[in-house]
C-alpha cells in the first residue's frame, strides 16, 4: 500500500463589500485533480475561478448580480476569516439554486402496459422519479442551474453532477433527473454540464433498482399532471439505413389534449405522451 495522498491548498481572496474583511477560501487539489471552486468576487461585477495561477477572471457567472457576505451567510454558518471550500459551495448553491415546479415529460405506452403504472389522468397526483437522456451535453464552468424547454419534453440545461457511477448517472437543474446508462468521461459528481436533454417518466429503473444503490439520491417528488398530451405526429418509414424503422415524421409534429391515457388503445398501443406536471 502507497503513502495515503495529503490534500493541498491554496489560498484565494473572496471580495466583496466589506473590504476590510475579505474571505479567505481553501480549495482542495486531491490525489486526481483540481477541484475548481467559485472563489472569487470582485466589486465591479466579474467572477472567477481559481486555478493554479491564482484565478481567471470575468467568468459568465459575474451577469449575475454579486451577492454580498449577509446573503451567503444569512444563518451566520461561519464567522472566521477563512471558510473551507465544501462548505462555500454549500452556501453558495443554496444561494443560486432554483426549483423547477413545472415541467413537461414524456412517457411511452410501454411503460404503463408493463404493469408499472395504471393510466394516468388530468388532475391526479403521482409519486414519480424522472429519467433523462442527453448524450451530448458538454463540461460548462457557470456553475447557476437554468432549464429552458425547447419543444415536446425536450430542453435546454445547465446542471450539476450530483451522482455518478459507471451505471447510472444523476444531475439537478432544479429537478434531480438520472440517466441510466454510463455517464460521459469527464463526468464526475460535482462538475457542471451544459446541452440538451430529452425529460420522461422513470419507467421503473430507478423506482426498483437504483433507488437502492448506495450514495443514490431521493428522486421521488409528488407531481400533479396538468396536462395530457397524445401524439398524433404521422408515423413515416425510414429506410435509409437499408431497414425499414417506422419513426416519427417530426416536421409535422402535432398533438391532441386527453383527459387521461389509454395505452392499450391509443394509436393501436403505441401511443406516446406529453404529461405537463406541477408540484
């Protein structure tokens, strides 16, 4: 067995209004990597990261408006002139972090048909955990949750990595989603990505098996459907690929309000749904 690895630090100065008592924040370099912390303020708006080099400056993160020292320590947590970086994150998420109380989702008549779920309708409440799939989000370095819906259950994040195993990954954008499958590379817990992720039910991945693995959040939230939407975009054949795939003809995507789902009978069985959810 090797030496246990020491943690190092450096040492980077928080400004804010209270010029003579600026914050002094530690930010750890472990055995593998740099963890990059949102360290530092300065007072005409710009934001920074450290790095081995102190910091960079004027990050996308100073748009935002420059918290001051009362509002990141509004429960008086700390009081010293040096704060550990775990707990500025801490502070510093709850300080930015949003709740997302509406969202559209989608669900696929399969997902009912094997006995998961009874068909839902307009006006019931669900206990439910969401799943996501995004293969093409990227490394972000603004560290402020935001989702934008682009159409269908389809939207726009930026998250944070709260979760990751080869398995099964979980972000937050102001809703804690997973993915079942494995995560990209770079991704680790605690890092922050950016790109568009398609948002549906947990068909019952999570509900059965991955609520159980160790270290796996609570993703369960009480949701009230709003809303149902049955797809009634055109069904095409694909055959570009020398194989007839029977998909979906998204140039004429449409929709029809129900009042609750039919998945043995809509579209023959194969119906897919929008489901608008609230909390």
């Amino acid at each position: 067995m090797g030496e246990a690895c020491q943690p190092k630090f450096i040492d980077v100065v928080w400004t804010h209004d209270f010029e003579a008592e600026p914050i002094r924040l530690l930010s750890q370099l472990d055995c593998e990597r740099y963890e990059v912390r949102k360290l530092e303020f300065f007072r005409d708006g710009r934001v920074g990261y450290a790095d081995d080099h102190r910091s960079a400056m004027g990050t996308e993160l100073g748009k935002l408006p420059v918290p001051q020292l009362a509002e990141i320590n509004s429960d008086f947590q700390f009081s010293a002139r040096v704060i550990e970086s775990t707990l500025f994150e801490r502070l510093w998420t709850q300080h930015t972090s949003v709740q997302v109380n509406e969202l559209v989702v989608g669900l696929n008549s399969w997902v009912i048909q094997d006995g998961n779920y009874d068909d839902f309708q307009v006006g019931a409440s669900y206990k439910l955990a969401l799943e996501f799939n995004g293969s093409a989000v990227v490394p972000y370095s603004t560290h402020v949750m935001q989702c934008e819906r682009k159409h269908a259950s389809v939207y726009n994040v930026i998250a944070k990595v709260i979760f990751a195993t080869p398995k099964v990954w979980v972000i937050d954008f102001g809703v804690k989603v997973y993915c079942k499958a494995r995560p990209p590379r770079f991704v680790r817990s605690g890092d922050w990505v950016k790109g568009e992720i398609w948002i549906g039910v947990d068909p019952f991945f999570y509900k059965e098996r991955s609520n159980q693995t160790p270290g796996m959040p609570d993703l369960f939230v009480d949701w009230s459907v709003t809303r149902i939407q049955l797809a009634t975009t055109p069904w095409i054949e694909d055959v570009s690929g020398g194989k007839k795939l029977r998909m979906r003809d998204t140039e004429h995507e449409s929709w029809t309000d129900r009042a609750s789902t039919d998945a043995w009978t809509d579209d023959g069985g194969g119906a897919d749904y929008l489901l608008s959810l609230s909390r």
